[in-house]
C-alpha cells in the first residue's frame, strides 16, 4: 500500500560551502555560493584576476586594502569588522571601508601616521586629537 506522505528536504550545500567564516576568502566564497555566480564574475565586479578570487577563496593570500574596500561593497558588510565600538575598531573599520592606508587617512584628517598606527593600536592620544579623529568619523 502506498502513502501520500512527501518528505522534502533542503538541498544539500555546496561541497566547498564555508562552514566558519573565519577568513574574507571564507565570506566571499559563501557570498558567491548562495549567489550562483563563478569566480570569473566575481573577479569582474572587483576588478582583479579569477586566480586571485581563487587564492582568496582557498585563503592561500588575502586582499590587500583597495580590493578590500570593494569585497566590503560587494558583501554589504565588513568581513573583518570587529564587534567592538572602540575608536581603534571605528578608526579600522572607516580605512578598510574607504580603502584607505594608514599614512592616507593620516593625510586626510590632519593628523601623522605614527598617530594612526598607535590609536588603532588602542594607544593614548591627547584629547585634542581624539576630537579631531571622533568628529570626522561622525561626518
């Protein structure tokens, strides 16, 4: 006798499907996945070599600042945006979004590299500076 009971099942992930999104190469291959597009794709929009996506999706390299700033678009998010409201995480968080160095941030709001490298390294600063660099990442 036969029964009218259907089972359904989501499909299987991905062999390759990204578990622990541990490294960006991890994000983006998920990102690609749940999208359906190939590396050749996704090395369009960001402008770089499917090689490249590869190395990043087998995390035998990373990106470097400027693919960052477009990998941070693509995805929507910033994969290495830590959860913490600190003005060292704010100050990481703003250079790899706008892909930017530290001597070019340093540049843009007045303020030298040395500076930069100690505040994100959550090192003291007089509170003139701290005014400076909270007011221009509140524009």
């Amino acid at each position: 006798m036969f029964s009218n009971i259907i089972l359904r099942v989501p499909k299987p992930l991905h062999s390759k499907f990204p578990y622990k999104l541990k490294y960006i190469g991890d994000h983006l291959l998920k990102h690609r996945l749940d999208n359906k597009k190939t590396q050749k794709a996704i090395a369009r929009e960001l402008g770089v070599s499917s090689n490249t996506v590869s190395n990043w999706e087998n995390n035998k390299t990373h990106p470097g600042m400027h693919p960052l700033s477009k990998i941070i678009k693509l995805l929507g998010y910033d994969p290495l945006n830590p959860s913490e409201n600190t003005l060292s995480c704010k100050i990481i968080a703003h250079r790899r979004e706008k892909g930017l160095s530290q001597k070019k941030f340093a540049k843009l709001i007045g303020l030298d590299e040395e500076t930069i490298i100690r505040l994100e390294k959550g090192g003291r600063a007089i509170q003139r500076t701290l005014d400076i660099v909270e007011d221009f990442l509140n524009q």
